[in-house]
C-alpha cells in the first residue's frame, strides 16, 4: 500500500515546458530515465494500478465502461505494456546471452540484417517501428545469431527515441562481446510523425553507432554493401 501511495504523489503534470521538447524529439540521456525504485513494485501491482489509471483515462474521454467491446480494455493495456511493449525496462527480462570461442577463427565482420522491431516513442507513446541492422568483429568470442535479435527487442521494448536505442543496443554488443568493433544502423518510421503533427507518411528515421574498426572508411563500407545502404 505504500509503495502506491509514493507513486501517486509523484504523478503531477507540472511540468509544462516538456512539451516543447517531446515535439523535438530531443534526447537528454542515453541510459533511459528511471526512476530509484523503478522495479521494487511487483508485476501484478504495477498492471493492477496502470488498469486503475487507465479506466480514469477512458471514462474522462467520456467512454463508456460498461460496453462489452470497451470494459477489458483497461486490463489490456496495463497488462501489454508490463508484459510486453515495456517489458524491456526490467533488467530482470534482459535476454541471458551465452558466450562461445570463435571456433572457427571467423575475423571478419557478422552482420545481422534488417531485425525487425517495435517500439514506442516515449514523447507520445505511439510506435516506431522499423529495421536494425548490427554487425561486429569477434575478439575471439561469439554469440548466437538470434541472441543479437533478441537484444534489439530487449531494447526497443521501453519508452524510447531512436538515437538512445541506437546507441544502447551498440552498448550492449560491446559489453557482452567484450570487442570494440561495433556498427549499429536503425532505420525506422515514427507514427508520431505519421499519424498526427506533421502527417508525413513517407518519412523515415535513420541513425547509427560505429565502434572501433567500424569508424575506419573501408570497414565502414563494407557494412554498407551488406546492410544495401547507398550512404556514406
Ligand atoms: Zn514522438
């Protein structure tokens, strides 16, 4: 009961001025903004609270709550975005990742292309979506192939913006593969920027993390071939 009550007193909307840099989308951090006790809270209280908030949210729309259609949804949505599409603020739910000798004495670069992902802009809580691509040089260690995947949506499942996924799942490559080299490319659409604001459905979002090796022209190209990017 007390951990709800600290909760409750730290949800005011005071501050006003945020707004204007949720619209530009700025980042202030790479490492995404929790709080302390982010995760002292079970599972079950959280979807428990978020379903309660939720109903307020649908009723001051002026929805009618006891419609078929409309009464589960509160517990829906509580329950998706703690189970899945914020599942990855939770250290607990990061993908344990087994590390392998490079066997097979593999120097040149891995490629993990075009990973599909969902996310959500944490401005506006509405998707992005799009693909990654990842790639590194094995200091001598590997990992399995899906493993790299399962990184992605690790990360992707938070409040996020592009840049702070980007360089977060580069971060986490580096730490687990213990190697400098690192390459990172997202490109994504924001439904933020599609769905409402500007209405632009054509655009998209590019961004990129190069590590080591990664940053030297030629290791960058050869990456680009791969991933089928004509930028340079
Ligand atoms: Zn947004």
């Amino acid at each position: 009961m007390k951990q709800k009550e600290t909760l409750l007193n730290t949800l005011r909307l005071t501050d006003f001025d945020l707004d204007e840099i949720g619209d530009e989308h700025l980042s202030s951090s790479y490492s995404t903004p929790l709080r302390e006790d982010a995760f002292e809270m079970s599972d079950e209280l959280k979807i428990e609270l978020i379903e309660k908030h939720f109903k307020e949210i649908m009723l001051i729309l002026g929805l009618d709550l006891t419609d078929d259609s409309l009464k589960g949804t509160p517990h829906r949505v509580a329950k998706m975005y703690i189970k899945e599409i914020f599942s990855g603020l939770n250290p607990a739910n990061k993908p344990k990742v087994k590390l392998f000798e490079n066997k097979y004495k593999y120097n040149e670069m891995l490629v993990e292309k075009d990973i599909t992902f969902f996310s959500n802009c944490e401005h506006h809580f509405v998707p992005i979506f799009g693909k990654a691509h990842c790639a590194y040089i094995s200091s001598g260690k590997v990992i399995g192939l899906s493993k790299i995947n399962r990184i992605v949506q690790h990360f992707a499942k938070r409040p996020q913006v592009q840049e702070r996924l980007t360089v977060q799942i580069a971060n986490e490559l580096k730490n687990i593969l213990q190697t400098e080299d690192v390459a990172v490319v997202i490109d994504a659409a924001h439904m933020c920027v599609s769905s409402r604001g500007i209405n632009d459905i054509s655009s998209r979002t590019v961004t990129s993390q190069y590590l080591g090796k990664f940053q030297e022209e030629n290791t960058k190209n050869e990456f680009f071939q791969h991933i089928g990017s004509t930028t340079s």
